[in-house]
C-alpha cells in the first residue's frame, strides 16, 4: 500500500471478531464456527469502512498491531478505517482459524488471503493473526489484534544474463580474515544463485541488474561497484539493516 490511510484500511482486513454470546455449554466447534463467520464478515466490510461493527467488537482498551510495527489504540484504529478510494479495490479469504477456549480468554488465529487492486494493478499478500478477546458481559471482546506478513518470493524482471560473471564469486565479512562465512555466487542452469555452498544455495531473483531477492528468505542482496566498475562488495538488506561482505576472489564455479 502506498497512502498511509488506505494502508491502514486494508491492514485491518485481517481483524477477527468479538460479541458472540458466552455460553458455558456451547461446543467447540459452534464456538469456532461463529468466530469463522464472524471473521470473515468483517472482514468482507473493510472495504466500505463500516466502523459501526468494529466499535462492537473492540474492547475500550483494545491495542492493535499493524504488520508495519505500528502500533494503535481503538480511537485511531477507528478514526482510520474508512472506504476505499476509487480506482483501489480489495477482498480475502478466511482460512486455517483456530480457537483456544482459556475460560475467561480466547486466542483467535488465522490465515488471510488478501486481493487487491490498485489501478488495475493486481496484488496478492497473505497475512498470519493472533487475537485476543476476554468475556465481558456475556460477550466476547476483542483486547489484542496482531498482524504480521507471510513471506514469499519476489517476482522477477526479465534479467540479462551476460553481466552475472562479473557478480560470481565468493564474499566474506570484512575482519573474518580466515573466511570462516563464505557466501559464494555462482550460475546454474542458466539462474544466479548465492549460499554458503552449492548445496545449501538458492536462486538469485532477479530485481534490477545488481538487486536480487534471496528466494526463500525475507533478504535483498544489493552489489556494489567500485569507481572502476567493478564489483567488489554484495551488500544484504537483513531484517531493515545492512550486512556487508566483501568480494573474496572471482570464480565461476
């Protein structure tokens, strides 16, 4: 997403819901099966910003989490949650939720497979939640919502291969004078890859001619040219920082 507030919107389509009346007798599955169409109810309104249902839903104190590490009380979240504007449109899926019955607490997790478009412009994201509701008057109240993304490879661009020789090699931390960490970038099959060795190894996905996307990780690797054109240091965004290892030798492996 890219404006603050529609972000926000379509971040809290993965919320769950509260306000199912407490029975002590009721099963497991009906306690499940409400809170499931539940979820998915809100979830479905999103979309028009109905806060009505959300205000019902929230505990006073309810503290949300957004995947963005954004923290939020009930009044923000609220104030927030409106429609999305024109041209932008979004809906998902519910699955995989589980309810743990604790007496006075139920923890909610779940699974959310989000569509969205933005000008025509597809998008396709799955997030992970956990909520926390606590009985109070005979109804569920939601006290906690946390939202994190499920990685997944990045897309490619159509990459030229001729200029991949000149990134192969092997890489190291600087200091680590015995090379006792190599990350080693080497060709096969006609894809880039980069490990520790070729058997651990995974494919280079290519971004731009010297950005590259770590296929089954969350990490981007950057190279970095020398003034003379060279390529002398591969730089990995780990986690929102920057680990550098320098080139070691050049090798085609």
């Amino acid at each position: 997403m890219q404006m603050r507030g529609i972000a926000t919107s379509l971040l809290v389509f993965a919320a769950a819901a509260a306000g199912c009346p407490v029975s002590g007798q009721a099963a497991q599955a009906d306690l499940r099966g409400w809170f499931e169409t539940r979820t998915q109810a809100l979830f479905d309104a999103i979309a028009i910003g109905d806060k009505g249902i959300w205000d019902r839903t929230m505990d006073t104190d309810c503290v949300i989490t957004t995947e963005d590490g954004e923290v939020m009380d009930k009044a923000k979240f609220l104030s927030d949650l409106r429609p999305l504007p024109q041209g932008f449109s979004g809906h998902g899926k519910i699955r995989d939720l589980t309810v743990r019955d604790l007496g006075e607490v139920a923890l909610v997790h779940y699974r959310i497979d989000e569509w969205e478009s933005i000008f025509a412009q597809e998008l396709k994201t799955t997030y992970v939640e956990t909520d926390t509701y606590r009985r109070s008057a005979g109804n569920w109240k939601m006290v906690a919502m946390q939202l994190t993304v499920v990685p997944r490879d990045l897309e490619p661009i159509v990459a030229d291969p001729s200029g991949w020789p000149a990134l192969e090699g092997e890489y190291g931390f600087p200091g680590d004078d015995q090379m006792q960490v190599r990350y080693r970038v080497f060709a096969r099959n006609g894809a880039l890859f980069g490990g520790r060795d070729e058997k651990s190894a995974t494919a280079l996905i290519p971004l731009a001619p010297l950005v590259f996307f770590q296929a089954g990780s969350i990490h981007l690797m950057i190279f970095v040219k020398n003034e003379a054109g060279a390529v002398t240091e591969v730089r990995e965004i780990h986690k929102y920082n920057e680990v550098r290892m320098q080139r070691a030798s050049r090798n085609s492996g």
